[in-house]
C-alpha cells in the first residue's frame, strides 16, 4: 500500500471567493455544513453567495445541480492533482493513489458530507441522485487510474467503485486523523475485495448488450494486461 505523506490538511474558505458559480457552490457547501440539504433555500444561498437571486437562477437550476457541480469540482482537483508518473505501478496501486486524492480534495467539507449522508438515509430519491453523480464521478477516477471506463462494463466498473468508495467516504467522515490512517486502511480493504467484485460484473455482463464477460481466474487479476485485478470496482 504505496502512499506519499498527506498534504497538509485545507480549511474551506470563511467566505465565499472567486466567480458567481464558485461563490454559489462555496456557499451552498457552507449552508450543507450547517443544515441539512432538504432545508437549504435558494434565497439563502443567493444570499450567502452575495449574488442576485437571477445570478444564481442563470448558473443553476436547483439545489442538486450545484451539489452535482461541486463533484465535478472535486473530480477536477483530482485530475489534474497527480503527483508524477504512476504508470509503471500495479493498477491497485494507481487506482488507490487516485481515490486518496479524491479523499484529500474532500478534507474540507467533511461536515457537509456528513449532513449530506444523514439527509440520503431519509430521502431515497436523493440517495439514488447521489448514486448517479458518484457513478459518473467513478468513471473518471478509473479513467484517472488508467483503467478501462467506458462502455457497458466500464459503467459496470464505475457502478461497482461507486458503491466502494460510499463504504471508504462512511469511515472517512469520522476519521480525524490527518494522515487519513483508517480511511487508509479501508480503502485497501475495499479495493482488496475487488477481484469477487470482478466476478460479479462477468456475471452481471452476461445480462447487458455488447458486454462480454472475460473469461480469467482470480490469480490472472494481479496481471497488468486484460482486465487488472484493480480494475477493483469492477
């Protein structure tokens, strides 16, 4: 479990910064730290962003649409957050220093995501919104990893990292250390687990138009070529 030291943690600006859309999602991230998402107002938001409320309604349509950009933000801070050349690692290993990437790009709005999970728990429609932002999300984290994403099986893989890293970001959001120790350590569990998960895509596949399952045995995953072992969430 290869890991360079954790940058040093970031605390979330104490006010909102930047261009109208950077304000808007800096406040909204505010506002979910202290509330929960379902009691969020636009008006309040427009008003913590120090924005007219037209500004906001031309930048987003809905309270979700701003969370959804604040992930593609952090999906951004990842990609272009690389620390040299990974290419020569196994892809567990890859993909592992990727996702710890995610992981410290999300340090500062640890609260938020806290709300955010307590308001999934009792809303299933958000909960399934969530799923999809985190699908799409996953995609470019394998893609990150240079790992296969696209196609039937890559949305497979995504689905299958998404469900993954939800388990790793519940162990996160009570981790305090700030080496990230125990997320850490969940993360090479989860991603250990990943060649049953393998498995159950080829299965799933069998079911899906233009997705052929790969025939290999489970000691075959630690190969580079094919399918990798770390192509983990499936």
């Amino acid at each position: 479990m290869a890991r360079k030291p954790a940058r040093a943690k970031a605390d979330p600006p104490a006010t909102p910064a930047g261009t109208d859309r950077e304000r808007i999602i800096a406040a909204f991230m505010a506002l979910l730290a202290e509330k929960s998402f379902e009691r969020i107002d636009l008006a309040e938001i427009a008003a913590r962003a120090d924005v007219k409320l037209g500004t906001l309604r031309g930048e987003f349509p809905s309270t979700l649409a701003i969370l959804a950009a604040h992930m593609k933000a952090m999906d951004r801070a990842v990609l272009d957050g690389g620390d040299g050349d990974m290419s020569e690692e196994p892809p567990r290993e890859r993909l592992f220093d990727v996702l710890m990437r995610r992981i410290e790009a999300m340090t500062p709005y640890k609260e938020a995501l806290r709300s955010l999970m307590r308001s999934a728990r009792r809303n299933p429609g958000l909960a399934f919104a969530l799923n999809a932002m985190a699908v799409r999300s996953q995609q470019w984290m394998l893609a990150a990893a240079d790992i296969h994403s696209s196609g039937p099986r890559g949305m497979l893989r995504a689905q299958g990292l998404a469900l993954i890293f939800a388990r790793v970001v519940r162990t996160f959001v009570h981790d305090d250390d700030e080496g990230h120790a125990r997320t850490m350590a969940e993360l090479d569990r989860a991603l250990g687990r990943g060649a049953r998960l393998m498995g159950m895509v080829d299965d799933l596949c069998r079911f899906v138009p233009g997705c052929r399952p790969r025939r290999r045995h489970r000691r075959d995953w630690d190969e580079e070529e094919g399918d990798d072992e770390a192509t983990v969430a499936a």
